[in-house]
C-alpha cells in the first residue's frame, strides 16, 4: 500500500473503530513516524490499470493527501528527505539537531527509570549528579548532546553498565542493550553469539 490516506482508513477499520471518509474534511494531523522506513510495494512501473498505485517514478515516500486542512508531519532521517522533491508550497521542512538542555533531558529519563523502581526525588537527584559527574569525568559531552545516545547512556549509567572508558564499549553496551530487548520481545531466552 502505497496512499497514506489508505493507510490511516485500515488502521481505523483494524482497530474496529467506524470509518468514514467525511473525516479528511476536517481539520486533522497525519503523523507518520519513521516513513524512511516504508518501502513501496512491489508492483510493476507503470502499475497495471487495475492497481490502486497511483505512484509515478518517485516511490521514495507514500503518497499524502494535499489538502490546506490536513497536516502532514513526517519524521525520517533527514539524508532520505533530502532526495525528495517536495516542491507544492504547502510543504515546510525542518531538521531537528541535537538537546539544547542534556542535563534536563538526562533528569527526566533518570525519573521515568526510578519512578518504575520507587526511588525517591532525592536519591534521583543524586543519581543525576552522579551520572553528570561521571559524564564530565569521562569527556562524553560531544555524546551526550545527541538525543538519541542521551537516554542511552543515562539508561547504561542507571543499570549499571556505563563503566568502561572506551567508545567502543559504550556502544557495545548499547548493542547489548537493544539486542537484550529485542530477544525479550521474541521471548528468546538463549542466543549463540557465535
């Protein structure tokens, strides 16, 4: 399925909810989250007349309705954006870099981790101050400045695991980490490494 309007329709009538198609006359968001992830089926170019594929050379991206009372936000990273031609002039692009406040965003991912555990604000505060010092003392500022690597290592730090002094084992661990979780998910409860 290549038409994001489409999309939004199957899941409304997946989750067993009334659909009509009045709804895309109303002012409304469509968010599409990691659409650098969707790839376009496989359908012949050009699509057969029978095809619902309306797509023409650019399959990069869905479709999206174009409508001045719908609001399309579409998170992607920005080198699959950048090869778009996004030219109608209802389209405004932005690029979204780095924390402007990791010791706020480090405060807040320590309190939703002890929060779970029952922690007090004062332990938390502790732990926060432990984790910037430890921060500090190992030069990871240039890290800790990307979001994404921010919660990482304020969550290896929380469990015990930001010990080492390298890169190599701070990603280490964060590969660990994923993989720990995703095999979680799987309900695997063993994994050769070999």
């Amino acid at each position: 399925m290549c038409n994001v309007s489409q999309m939004v329709e199957d899941a409304i009538k997946g989750n067993r909810l009334p659909w009509d198609d009045s709804v895309w006359e109303h002012k409304c968001i469509v968010l599409t989250d990691a659409a650098d992830e969707w790839c376009h089926p496989e359908i012949p170019f050009p699509p057969p007349c029978d095809s619902a594929c309306k797509c023409r050379k650019d399959r990069g991206m869905p479709l999206y309705l174009k409508r001045t009372n719908i609001t399309n936000i579409i998170t992607a990273r920005p080198w699959k954006l950048a090869n778009l031609s996004m030219s109608d002039t209802l389209t405004r692009m932005f690029e979204i870099s780095g924390v402007t406040n990791y010791e706020t965003l480090a405060e807040n991912v320590i309190h939703v981790l002890a929060e779970k555990d029952g922690i007090s604000k004062n332990d938390q505060q502790g732990k926060c101050i432990d984790f910037l010092k430890k921060i500090k003392a190992k030069s990871f500022y240039n890290l800790i400045t990307l979001p994404a690597v921010c919660v990482q290592l304020v969550h290896q730090f929380y469990v015990g695991r930001l010990m080492e002094g390298s890169l190599c084992a701070i990603y280490m661990n964060m590969l660990d980490m994923h993989i720990a979780k995703g095999l979680q998910k799987l309900q695997i409860k063993e994994f050769d490494t070999e």
